[in-house]
C-alpha cells in the first residue's frame, strides 16, 4: 500500500493574537518553523516494523505547500492510507485536506491523529471524511492499523483507534486514566517505553529549514528527550500528565545521527526537558563523554534548575533557555498554580546570565486577577525588571480542557460549548476567547503592543541586543521582529 502523512497547510488556522482590528498580531511563523515530530515518530515506527509498503510524508507548512501544490503531490501519489495530523486550531485545513484526498481516491482510508482527537474524541470520530481516529499516541496503534488494513481485517479491537460507532460504548461509560488529563474520558494509546522507538527517519524532511527565530542559524533539529509533563498549570492543555525519559545515551545516538546529517543547532521540544537537576547533569555527562560539542537550548520551568546544572549546561554547549514566566507576582503564581514564586524566576534568571546563557521570558497578560491597566503594567514591570535576552507576551488564550477555561465559563466569559461545536463544525472567522471580563480585547491587544515596545525598544537592551548578534541568521531575524513591531504600531496609529 501507499502510505501517505501530511502535515496541513496553515491557511484558515483559527486566529489566536488579533490585534485591535481583528487581524492576526503575531502568527505561526513570527516564532519559527519546527518539524511534526509526533507524526514524523509514527511514520518511522511504521516504515521499521512493516514490509512490502511506500512511505510518503508531506509537511506543507515548512514547504509552504499551498492547496493546487497539494493537489498535484496527491494526485501523484495516490495513496491508499492517509493519516493527517490535527490541532484544533487547524481543523479548517485538516478537513480541506482530507476532503481533496477523499476526491482523489474515494476509496481511501483518512485517519486522524494529533492533538485535536485526544481532546475532542467524539467530535473527532463523527467528522465524515475520515475512516478512523487515533487518540493518544500513535506509533504502535497504527502501525496496528495498516496490518489490520492490509489483510481486510476489522480494526476496532486496537485501544485507542476509533471509529463513529466503535467509540459509542466508551463514551457511554467514560474512563479515567491518570496517566492523561482526566477530559481524556475514553481508552487511549499510550507508549510506556519511549526508549523502544526508534529515532525519527530525517529522511523525509532533511530538505526542509527549519529554524527558530531566535535561535542561531537556519537549520535546527528538533528533539524530544522525554513525554509528558505532571504539573497542572490552570492554563495548559498538555493532554499526558506522565512523566517518561529517554535515556541520556538514547539521546545522544540520535545527535549523532543529526551531526552525520549536518545538523549544528538542537532544540528540545519536551513539555518539560528539566524535570529535575539530575536529567540535565546526566545528559552533559554523556555529550562530554562522547566528545559532542553541539548548541542546543530548551523549554523549562524555573524550579527545576540549580546553579550546579546550568554551570554544567552551559560548559555542555547550552546556549538559551525559554522559561515559562507567565505573570510577576507570587500571587499570579499561585493562581495559575506553576509551583515556583518570583524569587525562584530571579535566581533563575540571575544564573543564567552569570553564566553567559540566553534567556527567554514567556510571559502572559489579561489574567483574571489583572482587573485594570494598572494591574497589566505592575506585571510587565516585572518582565522588564528581570531583563532576558528575549520576551514573548502573549494575551491570555482560553483553551478549552483546562481549569481557567472552566473558571470563564463559570464566569460568564465563555459560552460554553462553543469549541465542540466548531470541532463538529469547522468553520472560518472562529476566533479564540481571551479573558475580556475585565479589560476588552481592544484594551488588552494594545497593552501587548505596548509591552513590546517597552521591553524591545530600551537603548539598553538594543545595545546588549546588537553586541550579541553572531550571525546572519540572527541580524535577520532581529531584523523581521523590529520591522513587525513597527509596522503594526504604525497601523494601529493609523
């Protein structure tokens, strides 16, 4: 058979930052392009445990494949089996996707897979183009699923693959697993030793560039040392709450790999890469130990790193660290229950710059407990107080499957059920909800562009931004985010 993943074009995604006149304020591409590792891992646990198939796998947002592109590519291919990753948020392209795959070859199998079906498995199952869904992850399950194809047999005994009628018993008489959020209400896949997979076949995507905006060149690999994150952020809507590693030395064989591709640059995308000190001292211990000299950076909480680790880190090759901040008050902290207080994010951050370590501030306003313009500016002041390398304000996004999201409702912010509707219905011009109980979105998009300008635009900071250039790469993207910054300040003025 041929076997065919792609990864959508992002045309019609849902808007998640509009500005004041509605239109989207920093989009996917602001921030970088990274490759769909998920569904990268499922098609090389495939290829590796299969025989007699062709592979094919399509990422249109790094080739920037638009629709007649696409056509063609499937017209060329014809393939029997389909599986095509989903975010809520790109519904709209997904359902386009699948609808020109069906139009090429009605008789073919489209699976879901992704995000969008662990949090909306119902909903998922009863879109009327695809034949099945996966939720959860899906490297052994449809595997599963193509043998269970190939020989014509029924599919519907493998846990976590679905179909409209098969998932009415589960939803009937709803599960709780603990190892995924407790909205994951039926049987899902799951993979308990991540080190059994095999490493990502770059194969398919080594002609693509992928790069992070702020990072130090235009090709960068993407890895994923472990899966899952335990803690419960009101605001994340991370769907496995367990907690699993890779071995240091299992990471290590896949740089290796990357280095012989050549790949320089690496960037762990875990939810979580820091878990505890340990993890990170152990994994330099097995970069030195081989002699790898590499860059690479990380996603990571401020309670999890020790002055000892980062030392280590940094002598290992750490360039930058991206910390989820979120607000500036032990308060704001406590709220959003992210387990750390600001003291904690100041030695953090204070480390990291003693050590020559880039940092990162994610950072978020239009909490609820930020009730005035006043309240939004004390946080920012903080950010600017902090001083990293880089900051990203985001306006307060409400996700449905988390608690804040339940709170709005509760509040009256959100009309419940909206999301289910769109997820049975995909439609464009849906927008998400932002927190507007106390400040309208107007007030809230202009207070984002103000932070922007206050923390990127300080003489200080263009100063110390300007000596730390290094490369081409890095002027140019510096470069993109000023431009974006003015240009939209520029529009909002006109």
């Amino acid at each position: 058979m041929r076997i065919l993943i792609i990864n959508p074009p992002a045309e019609n995604t849902v808007i998640e930052n509009p500005d004041e006149q509605g239109e989207e304020f920093l989009e996917a591409d602001s921030f970088g392009a990274f490759p769909p590792l998920g569904a990268l891992y499922v098609l090389t646990y495939l290829e590796q445990n299969t025989q007699g198939h062709q592979f094919y796998f399509k990422d249109c947002v790094a080739e920037r494949t638009r629709y007649p592109e696409l056509r063609r590519y499937i017209e060329e291919v014809r393939p029997d089996v389909v599986g095509i990753t989903s975010f809520t948020i790109g519904l709209v392209d997904v359902m386009k996707v699948a609808g020109m795959c069906r139009e090429v070859n009605p008789a073919v199998h489209l699976c879901l897979g992704g995000h969008h079906p662990i949090a909306y498995p119902k909903e998922a199952s009863e879109l009327p183009l695809f034949d099945s869904i996966v939720v959860g992850e899906g490297e052994i399950v449809f595997t599963e699923l193509v043998k269970c194809l190939e020989k014509g047999a029924d599919f519907t005994h493998i846990r976590g693959v679905y179909t409209r009628d098969s998932i009415k018993p589960f939803l009937a008489n709803p599960t709780t697993d603990k190892r995924f959020l407790a909205r994951v209400s039926v049987p899902a896949a799951y993979v308990d030793d991540i080190d059994a997979l095999p490493v990502v076949d770059r194969k398919y995507i080594r002609q693509n560039k992928y790069y992070n905006i702020i990072g130090s060149s235009d090709d960068l690999a993407t890895i994923i040392s472990s899966r899952g994150c335990p803690y419960r952020c009101t605001f994340c809507d991370v769907p496995i709450k367990s907690y699993r590693e890779r071995s240091p030395a299992a990471v290590c064989d896949e740089i290796e790999q990357c280095l012989a591709m050549g790949y320089k640059e690496f960037r762990f995308y875990d939810d979580l890469f820091n878990i505890n000190d340990k993890k990170v001292i152990a994994f330099c211990d097995e970069l030195d130990r081989r002699g790898l000299r590499i860059t690479w950076d990380f996603r990571g909480r401020v309670n999890m790193v020790t002055r000892e680790s980062l030392r280590r880190a940094k002598a290992s090759g750490l360039r930058m660290i991206s910390f989820g901040v979120e607000t500036g008050s032990d308060e704001g902290l406590k709220h959003l229950r992210k387990g750390t207080n600001t003291q904690k994010v100041r030695d953090a951050f204070k480390w990291c710059r003693e050590f020559g370590i880039l940092t990162v501030a994610d950072y978020i306003i239009g909490l609820p407990f930020e009730k005035t313009v006043a309240d939004v500016k004390r946080n920012i002041d903080f950010l600017v107080g902090l001083d990293p390398d880089y900051a990203q304000v985001s306006i307060l996004k409400l996700y449905p499957n988390t608690e804040i999201y339940d709170q709005a409702v509760a509040a009256g912010v959100v009309a419940e059920g909206r999301w289910q509707e769109f997820a049975r219905n995909p439609t464009k011009g849906f927008v998400v909800d932002h927190w507007h109980q106390h400040l309208d979105h107007q007030a809230l998009a202009k207070l984002q562009k103000w932070a922007y300008r206050r923390f990127y635009f300080r003489p200080r900071y263009i100063a110390r931004s300007v000596f730390q250039t290094r490369s081409r790469h890095q002027f140019l993207s510096k470069a993109k985010g000023a431009l974006k910054l003015i240009q939209t300040n520029i529009r909002t003025a006109g």
